[in-house]
C-alpha cells in the first residue's frame, strides 16, 4: 500500500522543510504566490533580489518532486523597481528553473481592474502581475472547457456578414503558421479565454500583508484540476488558495510560516465549509517515496 498524505490541512512551519516530508508525486496543482523579494519583511523578513533565486529553487526542486508528472504549478510573482530601474530576479527565476527541469509552458497575465492611479517620475503604476504556468512534462492535464467565456457582443455583427476567407482557414500572412476560421463560431454560445484574467485585488481581506483574489486560484484549479485532486500552497498565507479549492470540491494542503495566519485561514474555511472541514486529514493514498 502506497505511502498517505493527510490532505485539508495547514501545516506549519517552514516550506523548506515541510515540503521534504511530503511524499513523491503526490499533488495535481500547485498554486502559490510567494513573498517577493525585500517584500513583507515585517511578515516574513523578505529575501534581497540578489539572493532571491538562490533562496527559491531548493523550494522549487521540492515542488518539481511533489507534483505530479501530469500536474501543473502556477506562480503568480512580481519584479520589483529599486532605484528606476526594473529588477531582473524574476527573469532569472524562471531561466534557472528551466535548468531545474521545469518547462515553462505559459504565461498568464493577471490584470487588476480596481487598480487605483499614481504618479512615478519615469514609469506608471502597475496594474498586473505575471502568472507562470510551469509543467515536469508537456503532456499535462488541461480542461479549457472548464474556463469557457461567452461569445460576446462582437459576434453578433461579425458573424452576421462572412467573407469568402471567413469560411475558410485564413492563413496567417507572416507565415507563423497561425490562421483563424471565422465560421468555426457560428451557433456557439462560449468561447475559450485569452490569457489575460480580468480580476480585481483583493480588498475584503485587511488581515494579512499580500492576498490575492479568491476567483485567481479558482480558476486555475478550474482549469488544471478536477473534482477530488490535490491542490498545493506552500505559502498558504490567510488560506485563499484553501478556500478556492473547497468551494471547487478539491482536496488541499497549505503550509504557512506564520501561527496568526494559519488560524485565520482555518475560521473562515471552517465558517464557509463546516461539514468539509469536520473531516479534514482525509487519507490521500499517493506513491511511496523514493529512496535517495
């Protein structure tokens, strides 16, 4: 019988090191956002940029292992401006997980609606924050349907008048090999998104440093998961990416540095989902871990 993991549960303490007790290829999802770098020092100290990456990928060689080889890790981060001038340890992150073994399949671009003006003397405010869609393999488990967005006003005069190219597949005139058949949506009520996710911060939670909305996690469980996977946050914060899982009918696991964090995170999860909650550390039978 295959090693278990108790799923529905915070865990804290250090990812560093809690992430070493889970066992091999036991997650479908990973989902975090973790502290930026010289970013929530008075919560979790903050990392410098110029050690950020050396400070990440002994986590990410952790989350490479724990995940399945079909599965999925988002990392919503940010670069920083120090002194006017863009900060590269995000690009450096991604380059050096690439060299861990990570494929960077995509990107998706969270744009944050609500985001109130500002004035720089040689930039403007930033209204988005990248999310990175990393897999151990490029065969991963994907359900786009679940994400599907209506047509839209457009389609009710584009459609209406098709050219001759319109019902055909228009070849791209860069030859990039794209094209497009208009036609193909006649009669269709959804479309597949873009990936620009239209969400606004999250404004309700005062309660912790850095939160992101709860339609982000969401939506990417959504897309990559199914009813019953295990999804993953090693830095669980105030619980959003547990809650977003519950509300989808999916197990979790967190971990969180911070006590205060974890017992607000458990309150409001207990508040929203009280009988799932009440048998929380289900048994998650997974692969036994590999000898090293």
């Amino acid at each position: 019988m295959g090693k278990q993991i108790e799923t529905n549960i915070i865990h804290h303490g250090d990812c560093r090191r809690i992430l070493q007790t889970l066992p091999d290829e036991c997650v479908d999802l990973i989902v975090t956002s973790p502290p930026y770098a010289d970013r929530r020092k008075h919560t979790y100290g903050g990392v410098p940029p110029d050690e950020y990456v050396g400070w990440f990928l002994p986590i990410t060689a952790e989350l490479r292992r724990v995940l399945k080889p079909e599965g999925s890790f988002i990392l919503n981060i940010k670069e920083r401006v120090v002194d006017g001038e863009r900060g590269t340890y995000v690009m450096e992150l991604v380059l050096a997980m690439r060299k861990q073994g990570w494929l960077w399949t995509e990107e998706y671009c969270w744009h944050k609606k609500n985001c109130y003006p500002g004035k720089w003397p040689n930039r403007f405010r930033d209204a988005w924050e990248h999310c990175y869609h990393l897999t151990k393999q490029k065969e991963f488990k994907m359900f786009q349907e679940a994400v599907m967005v209506p047509m839209g006003d457009w389609a009710e005069k584009r459609l209406k008048n098709l050219s001759k190219t319109d019902l055909v597949r228009d070849e791209s005139r860069s030859k990039s090999g794209f094209g497009k058949r208009v036609a193909n949506w006649i009669g269709r009520d959804l479309v597949y998104p873009t990936n620009v996710l239209h969400l606004a911060t999250e404004v309700s939670n005062k309660n912790h440093s850095a939160v992101f909305p709860l339609e982000l996690p969401m939506w990417f469980i959504r897309l990559f998961t199914q009813k019953g996977d295990l999804v993953l946050d090693p830095f669980m914060g105030s619980g959003t990416t547990a809650r977003a899982a519950v509300k989808l009918d999916r197990k979790y696991v967190g971990i969180e540095l911070q006590q205060e964090y974890i017992g607000l995170a458990n309150r409001v999860l207990q508040a929203e989902q009280p009988a799932l909650i009440a048998e929380s550390k289900t048994a998650y039978s997974v692969k036994k871990r590999k000898k090293r």
